[in-house]
C-alpha cells in the first residue's frame, strides 16, 4: 500500500508541473506581440529518492525554475550600436531641415535671389538715369536682405528647437534612471532567494535599450542580478541610489541685437557639467554646435563679402547727384543676419551709384592760415596739395562723401568739428565753408580723399556694369596666396553640394547602423521571441502528460479500493 501512496504523489507533482508548463506556455502566448517581451522556459529534473533495496527510485519530475530565454551579450551589442544611431539620426533629421531651409534647387531658394539681384544691376546698367530701374534695384537688394535675415533666423530658430529636445531628452533620462533604480530594487529582492525576476529583467532591457540611445551607457551587474548604469565615465544608476541631471542655459549676443541661447547639462548633486560621448543628445551637441554653425558660418560668409565687394566699388562710383563714396549695403554688416541697406539708399535711389569716379586718391592734411576760413567768406577749395590756397591751383573735386575731416587749433587746444554744424563741404566742387564764427582765426587742418576721375553725368553706366559683372567675378575662397577662386554662386553651389553630401553621409551611416541593429534583433528574436507554433505544441504536450498523469492517479485510486475492500 506504501508504494501506492507513493505513486500517487509522484503523479500529483506530475500534475502540477503539467499545470504550470501549461501557464508558461499561456504566458508566452499572451504576450507574443509585446515589444521586450522575452520567451519564458519552464526548467524541470528527473527527482529521486534513495531505496535501501533498490537504490536511487524515482520520485517524479521537480520545477527547478521559470527562467526567459535570452542572450544578454545581443543586448549589448544593440545597445552600442544604438549610440551611434542616436547621433546619426539626429544628424540626419538637421540635415534634413537645413535643406528644407535653403530650398536649392529652386525659384524660392537664394540662388534665385541673387540672380535677380544681379539682373537688376544689369538693367541699371542699360538704363542709368531711370529711376525706376534704380528702384528695382533696391527692392531685389531688400528681397535678397530679406531672404538672407530669413534664412539665418531659421537657422537660428533650428538650434533653439534643437535645445528645446535636449530639455526633453534629459527628463527623459532622468526618468528612466529612476524606473531602472526601482527594477533593481524589485530584481533584487526577487533573485535574493534564487528566483528569476523575468519580467522586471525584461523591462529594465527595454529602458536600457532607449536609454543607450540618449546617451552612451556601460553596464555591469552584481550577484543579485541589480545593475550600475555608467556614461561618459559618471555614474548614473548603482544598487544604491541614482543620480539625476539637470540643464543650464547660458545667452549669447547676436550681431542683429537679438539674444541665443545654448542648453548645457549637469549633475544635480555636483553640478559637474555631463557631456554624453555618443547617443542622440551628443548628436544634438553635434548639431547645434557643429554642423549648424558650419552653415551660418558660411552664408554669413557670402552675405558679408557681397556686401563688402559691392560697397567697394559703389563707394567709387558716383550718383546722379554726383557724389562719391556712398555705400550700396551698410557698412558694419558682420553675416547674414544683419545685412541691409545703406541709409543713403534708403533714402533716396538717386544715391545709387552707377557712374565710374575711377581710383581714389588721399589728400595730405591741407593746413589753412589764419582767417582764412572766417564765418561768412566764400567757399574755399580743398587743395590736393598742402600749398594754402588760393594759391593752391589743384582742386579736390568729387571729394569722397562722409570723407572731410576740419580739425581747429586755437589757444593751443586742438577740437575735431562737425560738418554741417561747425562747417559744410560740397563734395562735387570740393569747397569747404564755415557755418559760424566761432572759430575764427584758428589753425584749420583738413584731411579728406577724393576721387581723380570727374563725374561725367547720369548716363554714365560704367560702375553699374562693373556691379553686375560681379556675378561672374571670383570673390569667394581664396587660396593659399590671397586669389580668390570661386564667384558668389559658386561658393554657394559648393556648400549647398555639401550639404547633400553631409546628408546622404549621415543617412548612409544611419542605414548601416539601423542594419546592424536590425540583424542583432532578428538573432535575439530567434532565442527569445515567441513561436505560437512551438507554444501550441507544448500546450499539447503538457495537456497529455496531465491526462496521463490523472489516468495513473484513477488507476491507483481503484487499485487503493480494492485492497481498501480485501481488508474489509
């Protein structure tokens, strides 16, 4: 009757493991389609137990545990090369909107613009004294104006938003810092008595596979299967405790007045700076600091030397007023985002230059005597020579705008004098008269410059074909000996190539590293993702060894009547 008894619990055990083989297998079906989700295996041994006659009998199947089927070195090797998607993605995505910026090709792009800029100079060119074709010049230049500001802002804009996803990336950090912290927690106290904590281990894989890419991370884990999570050489999670970073915005002034920002990140505790090595906020870095900058760096670029090549030669120019040394673009202009107009055209398209005055000359200070410039006398004319006149025959005309400097010295003090408070000059005759008397009988000092070709009337076309042929002239990279080699579109042409360049590089890198992920996760899918097929199978299996099993224990159960009935 022992050994009856003995059968009977040998299939009971039976009995429970078919149960919980069957809950696993329920289990993986379940959750089949759960991203993260790892296969879970039940784990069982023959039991025994030792027979003084017969030795070691056996006493049924024993559970060892429920253990996931995955391979953690896969998870490791997705997880570095999650580092590198991080960065190339996002490096693509700014790529991707620095070419919607610029728009090239295109009739919207500023290639466009600066072709119409052009074009408009070249109808000045053929119609110098219509002022109509002066205004058409000056509105394309404000186009052009407006589309450089548009640009540079957008830029600019760009590395704002670019900021505002640090911001977003860094909570996010910090949030799964603290729910791997508490996964540690929860892992220990499982794994302390020998157990498995499948689900916690998966969930804690899935916040560390979107971790690794924010940011670099290195782990290692303890004999109670908890985790220290490392980046860039700190820190971040321990079994003890974890640490949470915070932003620091730090403003910088901009040439147009307006104010940049920049996001940098920090330890809360230390407020030690953290730059993460890899992942996709190194990738913003890389992005707001690098690659964008790159671009303005360059439009600027173009932006400034247009302005300067132009102002150069209408500043040499004359306009229908006959003046000289006026500037087409404000001089002080730095980059893109602070070119415009000069306020002489502005003012009045009559200031446009687009007669030659040939080459500019210097005039030595020309020392007048005494009285000689006295309130009220004629004008006196600016020699080109330090001769007092009038006995200086040679007279500085088509003296250079904005040029004129009149210094006094009286009673020893020497002061520097307003034009047209303190005096005038006419910049065509090249005269120079006092407005007032108080600086009568003082030592006068001029210094001016003028130009030595004459005006020779509006339909002097010269300075505006010389503007428009810039087109063609190279102005742009100069080489090793101060030669320029490239002209304004092809400078831009360059850089708009590299932009295409620099995104197909950093979405070819992105493919490959998406591949390469993509193959560990198809590797990882065969050991730990679930096969209904297989599950359907095991259901099976099990549901017949628990039949078996009831069978045996029915067929004890009579075996027990009957001896029950012979005892009676």
């Amino acid at each position: 009757m022992a050994g009856l008894f003995s059968i009977l619990q040998t299939q009971t055990r039976s009995l429970f493991a078919s149960q919980l083989g069957m809950d696993v297998a329920g289990q993986n079906i379940s959750n089949a389609d759960i991203d993260g989700y790892s296969r879970k295996r039940l784990n069982m041994t023959a039991d025994y137990r030792f027979d003084g006659t017969f030795g070691q009998m056996g006493f049924g199947v024993n559970v060892i545990n429920i253990e996931r089927v995955r391979d953690t070195l896969i998870d490791q090797q997705i997880r570095r090369q999650n580092h590198e998607v991080g960065v190339y993605e996002e490096a693509d995505k700014t790529l991707e909107q620095i070419e919607n910026i610029f728009l090239e090709p295109g009739d919207t792009g500023l290639q466009s613009y600066i072709d119409k800029f052009f074009d408009a100079w070249q109808n000045v060119a053929n119609n110098p004294a219509d002022l109509s074709a002066r205004t058409m010049v000056k509105t394309q230049a404000e186009i052009l104006i407006e589309v450089f500001h548009n640009v540079s802002g957008e830029l600019r804009d760009l590395k704002q938003n670019i900021n505002a996803k640090i911001s977003n990336d860094v909570a996010r950090v910090n949030e799964i810092s603290k729910e791997v912290y508490n996964l540690n927690l929860e892992i220990g106290t499982v794994e302390v008595g020998n157990q498995n904590a499948n689900d916690s281990r998966d969930k804690r894989d899935k916040l560390l596979k979107e971790l690794s890419k924010l940011i670099d991370i290195d782990t290692i884990e303890n004999d109670q299967g908890q985790i220290s999570v490392t980046s860039a050489g700190n820190m971040l999670v321990s079994p003890a405790g974890y640490r949470l970073l915070e932003t620091t915005t730090t403003a910088f002034p901009q040439p147009d007045g307006t104010q940049e920002n920049n996001i940098g990140i920090r330890f809360q505790d230390s407020k030690r700076d953290f730059t993460p090595l890899s992942g996709a906020i190194s990738g913003l870095y890389q992005c707001r600091d690098v690659i964008i900058p790159d671009y303005e760096n360059r439009l600027d670029t173009l932006a400034k030397t247009m302005a300067d090549k132009i102002n150069e030669l209408h500043e040499s120019g004359y306009n229908l007023y006959g003046y000289s040394g006026n500037a087409f673009f404000d001089p002080r202009v730095t980059g893109a985002s602070d070119i415009n107009l000069s306020a002489e055209i502005l003012q009045d398209v009559q200031n446009i230059a687009a007669a030659t005055g040939g080459e500019a000359n210097y005039a030595t200070p020309n020392v007048f005597a005494a009285g000689v410039l006295d309130f009220g006398n004629a004008p006196v004319p600016l020699s080109k020579t330090n001769a007092l006149p009038p006995a200086g025959t040679d007279v500085a005309r088509n003296t250079i705008h904005g040029s004129v400097t009149l210094t006094a010295t009286l009673a020893g003090v020497t002061t520097t004098l307003r034009e047209n408070i303190d005096y005038h000059v006419d910049y065509v005759n090249g005269t120079i008269q006092m407005l007032h008397a108080g600086y009568n009988g003082a030592q006068m000092t001029a210094t001016f410059q003028y130009r030595s070709g004459g005006f020779k009337g509006e339909g002097d076309n010269a300075n505006a074909v010389a503007i428009a042929q810039l087109r063609g002239a190279l102005t742009m990279e100069p080489d090793p000996i101060g030669n320029a080699t490239n002209t304004f579109s092809q400078y831009y042409g360059a850089f708009i190539g590299k932009l295409g360049l620099n995104r197909t590089e950093a979405k070819s890198n992105l493919d490959t590293r998406n591949f390469l992920i993509n193959q560990y996760e198809q590797h990882q899918d065969s050991l730990a993702g679930v096969s209904i097929d297989e599950e359907m199978a095991d259901i099976v299996k099990y549901q017949h060894t628990y039949q078996a099993s009831a069978r045996v224990i029915s067929t004890c159960s009579q075996m027990l009547d009957v001896l029950m009935n012979m005892a009676t």
